[in-house]
C-alpha cells in the first residue's frame, strides 16, 4: 500500500517533536510539509525547532512554513513552563541552516490539499490557529482533505484548566471553527494520551539509540516529566500520528463535540456529546489506547531511525544492526 500523505501543523514543543519522529521513521506515512504555530512557544521558537529537527533527522526535502503567532481572538498562551525555553526540553539540537518556505502555513495546507483532493490528511497537534484559517479562507479544504486528526481536547479533565486541554484553551474560536466546519474531526485526546506513558523500560530502550536517543529523546523526555518505572511523562501529540498508521491502537467512539467558547470556567473545553439522538457526528473521539502496541510501534519506528541517523555520520558509534 501507498504511505498516506500528511501535512503536520504543530507547535513544537517535546511531544511534537516525538509525533515528528514517529511520521518520519513510519514508511506508512510521507510526510507533504510541516506548519508551525504559536503554541508551546512562540512561533519563532517552534519554526526553529521544526527547522533544527529535519536536519537532525535528515529530511531537508520536506517543506515547512511558518503561520499563525498567537490565538484569533485571545492573547498568546504558552507552556514553556512544560517544555522549556525553547520548546525542546533539554535538547539542544544544531541550529538549521535551511530556511522556511516562503509563503504563510495556511496557504501551504490550501495549496497542498487542493493539489490532491481525498489523498492528505492533516494532522494538528498544536493550537488550531491555522486550520481555523485555512477552513475559512477556503472552505472547500473540507471536502478536499482526506481526514482531519488532532491531538487535543479532552471528554474528561483538562490539563491547562480542570475543564480544558491546552491546544483547544489556547484558542477556542479557532477550535470551534475547526469542530463546525463540516468535517469528521479525529479528536484524540487526553482521555487517550494521558496513557502514552515514558516509563524506565521506555527510557532504557530510547537510551540505546545513539544520537537520537542522547540528543533528542532522552533530554525531552526527562524534562519533561519525571520517569519511573510504571509513570512518567506522556508523549500526547505522538498518538495522533499514531492513529494514522495504525487505527487499531486507539479505539474511537462518534460524538458532537461543541467547544466552549464563553465559559468562565470552562473555556476551551470540548463537550462530548457521545449521545448522538438521531444527530450527526462532528467528530470520532479516542477512548483507549492499546499502550503496549502503542510502544512496539514508537520504540521499533524510533530504532529505526537511530540506526539511519547513525549510517549517515559514520564517524560516530555504530548502533548495533537489526539482525546483530
Ligand atoms: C498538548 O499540549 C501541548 O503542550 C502538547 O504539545 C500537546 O500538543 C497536550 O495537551
Ligand atoms: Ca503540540
């Protein structure tokens, strides 16, 4: 079969980071271009982290544009608390060389969508700036998209308030946008990441994977959560990639999901309405998470990686072969 295409708007961001491993070690996936968004840090933090990170992982062919700074309505949030100053925990990866595409990230995901109708699927795993925009200076990308799939929201508790999850807190109106634009929205959310736990046995694994796990992996994931040997930090946006190439490891659920826009208390949380009463659903909602695939699959897509990242800097250790 074909890899499935995909866009990736993000805010990277630690988890981000993560996701973007996984999408470029998976062969199920080709990845069309990156977009940024304000989110985690600022925008000119996650363009940078977007750009260091396809060097580091060595996929210069693949565009990334830059796009919105903040929310559409709201001041700038961040989570830098979480993620560090840059964005990137402790990972302090060679600064890029190469530049941005030119042009705005809304554009890039219109033109990219137009380009081939029902073959790329977004994947939003920051605020939904971006999306929101592009939904509404051209509405067709609806139709044109092959899905749509965020990480974000949340049907139970929320991590920026008791009510919200932070990528649909950080700008509420663009998430209502994106949830009544007509489409299937794919909501995975905390309900289904808080379980993508960094436990020892993950770390142990990430800690024998050269370069990528000492420059990259290990440094985010230590700052980003304290490790232990059945908790530790959880990898939320890598299980919206995740999904994509494999629907099996996350059960979801149709729902109509409404964003709270107005609440004082509950402002940006997604009401999950999982009683549809003859209504049609505006969204599939991620339940569960099959942890342990869900691992299988990240540790064997991250070793392999490691190993390609290694063969292309001979100079440094070799990482032990599949078959050795
Ligand atoms: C989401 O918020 C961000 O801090 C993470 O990168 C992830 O996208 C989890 O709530
Ligand atoms: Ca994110």
């Amino acid at each position: 079969m074909l890899p499935r295409k995909i866009v990736i708007d993000c805010d990277p961001g630690i988890d981000d980071a993560l996701a973007i491993v996984l999408a470029h070690g998976s062969p199920d996936l080709e990845i069309l271009g990156i977009t940024t968004v304000g989110g985690n840090v600022d925008l000119a933090g996650t363009t940078d982290n977007a750009l260091r990170l396809r060097e580091f992982l060595g996929f210069a062919d693949v565009p990334i544009a830059a796009g919105s700074a903040g929310a559409l309505l709201r001041p700038r949030v961040n989570a830098a608390e979480v993620h560090g100053a840059s964005g990137l925990g402790g990972a302090l990866l060679p600064p890029a060389t190469l530049p941005v595409t030119g042009g705005h990230a809304v554009d890039f995901i219109i033109e990219t969508l137009r380009a081939d109708p029902g073959e790329v699927t977004l994947v939003a795993i920051g605020p939904l700036t971006n999306v929101a925009l592009a939904v509404l200076k051209e509405p067709r990308i609806v139709d044109w998209a092959r899905g749509l799939t965020i990480l974000g929201g949340s049907y139970t508790r929320g991590n920026f308030s008791p009510a919200a999850e932070f990528n649909i807190a950080a700008d509420p109106e663009a998430a209502a946008i994106v949830f009544g634009a007509g489409w299937t929205v794919t909501m995975i959310g905390l309900d289904v990441s808080r379980s993508a736990v960094t436990t020892e046995a993950v770390a142990d694994r990430m800690r024998a994977m050269g370069r990528l796990g000492a420059d990259l992996l290990i440094p985010c994931v230590e700052f980003y959560g304290v490790i232990t040997a059945d908790g530790g930090p959880a990898i939320h946006d890598a299980c919206a990639v995740a999904y994509l190439i494999d629907p099996s490891l996350i059960t979801v659920e149709p729902a109509v999901v409404d964003v709270e826009t107005a609440g004082r208390f509950t402002s940006g949380m997604t009401v999950t309405d999982f009683r549809l009463g003859g209504r049609t659903p505006n969204a599939l909602v991620g339940t569960s998470l099959d942890t342990g695939r869900f691992w299988d699959l990240l540790l064997a897509t991250y070793a392999q990686v490691a190993r390609t990242i290694e063969d292309q800097s001979p100079d440094l250790a070799r990482l032990p072969s599949p078959s050795s």
